[in-house]
C-alpha cells in the first residue's frame, strides 16, 4: 500500500489526510506543534472548497461554527462608522464574508478530528532530512527515527519545511510584501454587536476587532516596515516590537496593546506571497500555503481543494506520482492563477501612508457600495473560486475498489 508522509497538521495536511485514507493509503503526518494549533482569525472556504467540505459531510459542522459576523465596518477614531459592507452582499454574491467563515481553529480542528481515524498523527517533531531514492524518500525525523515513505507532501505552510528541503532556501519562493500581521486575542471597549471593526491611521497601520461566537475578541494589526530578524520563540521581544510599532496610535489600540501583553494566543508573521515554479520534485509535492500562500482570501480554499485533487490524482495513479503530480498541477494550474493573488492595490492601498490617501479610500468605497460598481470591489471572487472541476474520484463506493485496484496492480 503507498505510504505517504505529510508534514503539517493544520488545515491542508488534515484535509488531505483525510482523503487518501479513503482512497486506502497508509498516511502519518508529522506537526511540529505538540497539538493542533490554535489561534488566527476567521478563514473563508469559498466556491470548490465548500463543495470538498460538503462532499467530507462536514458542511453542517462548518456551518455550525460560522463566526456569526455579519459585516465589516471602516471605522474613525471616535468609532464612528465610515462605511459598512454587510452581509446583503455576503456568500455566494461574492462579498466580504464568506457564507463559510470560520475560526482557523476551529476549522483545523474539525479536520483533525475528521481524519484522526486510520490516519498516524506525530506531534511535536519535524523533518529534519530527505533523501530520495528510487525505492522511495528515507526521511529523518527531529526526534531520531528515520522512515521510508512512498510520497511526501509539505502542507507545512508558508515558511515551508519541506520545501526548504526538497527545492532550496526560502528567500528564492516568497515576495515580501512589505508589512506585518499580527493576530491576538484582546479585549474591547466598543460594542462589536457582531460586526468586524477595522481603523486604518496614518503611517501605514491599522486595527481590527474581530467579534467571535462566546464574546470573545480577535484583534489585529498590519504595519508596514522593513524585515526585522527577531528570534521566533521570543514572544516578548516580538511584543515589543508590536508595541512600539502601534505606539501613539488612536481608537482601541492602547486596550488592544494592553490585551496583546497578557494574551498567551498571539501570532505574528510577515506578509509574503509564494512564488515558487515547482509543485513538486521526485517523490515530493507542495500544498497549500507551502506553494499557494499569500492570496487574499483564498488560501484556506485553495489549501481544501488541492488537497482533494492531490489525493484523487493520487489513487487515481494507483498511486504513481509522476503521472498524479503531473495531473495535480494540470487540473488546478488556471485556478490557482486565478485566485493566488495579493491584496489589490498592495501596501499602498491597503495600509495607506497620509490621511489624503485614508480619504480618498474611504470615498472610493462607499461609492462603490452603493452603486452598482459593488461587485468590483471583490472582482469575480465567486467565479474564480469555483474556477475549477472537481472529478468524483471517489464515491464511497469506488473506495474499496480503488484501493483493492492498487493492490492487484502490485501484485
Ligand atoms: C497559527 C496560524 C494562524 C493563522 N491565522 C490566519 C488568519 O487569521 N487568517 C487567515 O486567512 N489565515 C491564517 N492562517 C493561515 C491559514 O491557515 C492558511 O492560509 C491556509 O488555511 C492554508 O493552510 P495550510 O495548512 O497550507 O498552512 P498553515 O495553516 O500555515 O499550516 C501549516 C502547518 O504546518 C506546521 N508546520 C510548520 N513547520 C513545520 C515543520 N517544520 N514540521 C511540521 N509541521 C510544521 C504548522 O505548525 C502548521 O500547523 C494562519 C496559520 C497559522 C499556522
């Protein structure tokens, strides 16, 4: 039976995990974490994606969990509303909220505890080395083992383990795209009443209040500013760094900078686009942010489905990975085109330098949301979401024969 070994439990290691056990392979992933992660903000599953969740039976579980936010509003310093964007333009008309909106978390954990079953989960370990031969990948794990696998799939996100394994050092695969986020959770002294607050200020930052279900708060920040090396694991530094970026800012900021110092749930990274050619070498794929990463507002999608179209190449093949890596880039080529694309407009646009500019974007907007240029505002985000064919690879029918097909097939 093919062996595949895929690095990161997040949300495309699972959702592929999931997928090749019931096309019948073997599946261990490996997380560095020593659980499933929590913390980020709310992800959107749209077009192809919630037909992957739905064809999993996990669409009322999803839906269950929806963040119950009903809109985004530009707010001034006084928290008095500039516009808002509400949910008459949401789900499938292609607005700002998803009718899949979800916590990361609570979406990683759901397809973790979907696909637990059959499937080898290791926490807290890595890959540390990769050697292909034809036989298979020898892969030595940070613990001290070493294994063999079939195939092995870097779902490990942005900063990608395997792919600095596999293909090269990162700076070769992602564009930086100039600015921070930061993701916490936090208190507020403004009523949210289910809304999404978002403040932009002058010198290229803003802040977010993010309402979630049980009243508590997610809160962010986006500066920008150039690559400062800081230690990853040395949270208090990186809050400080925060801090002083935020310094003297207005509105909720100095209660979210009070909260962000208390707050064990705290993230923080760079923005980045992925910029790598290849999708795979030899035995080894990417998925995901690993090779999708850095779109605005897709990546949770993009992750779902190629997971799905991975594992169906993949049985599809009987498991041979030329033929299905070939196929996995074909079937999704045009769209992931379509959909890995930054914020319109860049750091410019999105984190504007000079009142001028906060003005002028604030006009824009509500402009456009009132008139019938509304749909501009998102593109065609509906349409290219669903940009794609999903194949029926496997009904619950076809499962057991496809994964007995393998096996007469290596016999
Ligand atoms: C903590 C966190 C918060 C996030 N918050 C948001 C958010 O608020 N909004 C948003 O749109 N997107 C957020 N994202 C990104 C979002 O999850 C992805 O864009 C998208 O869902 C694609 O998921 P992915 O599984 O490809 O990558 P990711 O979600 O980035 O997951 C990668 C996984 O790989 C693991 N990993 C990393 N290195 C190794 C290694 N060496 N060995 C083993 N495992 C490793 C990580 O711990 C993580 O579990 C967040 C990601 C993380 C990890």
């Amino acid at each position: 039976m093919t062996k595949v070994l895929i690095s990161g439990a997040s949300i495309a290691g699972p959702t592929l995990a999931y997928w090749l056990r019931r096309h019948g392979f073997t599946v261990t992933v490996v997380e560095r974490a020593p659980k499933p992660r929590e913390g980020g903000q709310a992800v959107d599953l749209r077009g192809a994606a919630r037909d992957v969740i739905e064809r999993m039976g996990l669409l009322d579980t999803v839906r269950a969990h929806h963040t119950g936010v009903v809109g985004l509003s530009a707010v001034d310093q006084r928290n008095r509303r500039v516009w808002s964007w509400g949910s008459d333009l949401s789900g499938d008309s292609g607005g700002i909220i998803a009718d899949l909106e979800i916590l990361r978390a609570d979406l990683g954990r759901i397809l973790y505890e979907a696909s637990r079953d059959g499937v080898e989960y290791i926490f807290d370990d890595s890959i540390i080395a990769l050697h292909e031969h034809a036989g298979g990948v020898d892969v030595t794990f940070a613990s001290g083992g070493s294994r063999t696998f079939d195939v092995v799939v870097g779902a490990d996100g942005l900063h990608s383990n395997v792919r600095r394994l596999a293909f090269g050092p990162e700076p070769g695969f992602v564009q930086d795209q100039g600015y921070y986020k930061v993701i916490f959770a936090t208190g507020a002294d403004v009523p949210l009443d289910d809304w999404q607050l978002m403040y932009v200020m002058p010198g290229r930052r803003r802040a977010s209040l993010y309402p979630t279900r049980g009243g508590r708060t997610r809160g962010m920040f986006f500066f920008a500013g150039p690559e400062i090396d800081h230690d990853r694991r040395d949270v208090q530094r990186q809050k400080r760094f925060v801090a002083d970026a935020m310094a003297g800012a207005g509105w909720q900021v100095p209660r979210m900078l009070e909260s962000m110092w208390d707050t064990t749930d705290f993230y923080i990274d760079r923005e980045y686009l992925v910029t790598i050619e290849e999708w795979s070498r030899g035995r080894v794929a990417l998925l995901g942010d690993a090779v999708f990463g850095g779109s605005a507002g897709m990546g949770t999608s993009m992750a779902v489905v190629g997971a799905y179209v991975l594992a169906g190449e993949l049985a599809a093949a009987d498991g041979d990975h030329v033929r299905a890596f070939a196929r996995y880039r074909q079937v999704l080529d045009g769209y992931v085109r379509d959909n890995k694309k930054p914020m319109p407009g860049g750091k410019n646009l999105f984190l504007p330098k000079g009142r001028g500019m906060i003005w002028l974007g604030n006009q824009t907007t509500r402009l456009m949301l009132a008139g019938p240029w509304r749909s501009m505002l998102t593109g065609d985000l509906q349409g290219k979401a669903g940009g794609v064919t999903l194949e029926d690879y496997a009904g619950p029918g076809k499962v057991v024969d496809g994964a007995s097909r393998r096996e007469d097939a290596l016999q």
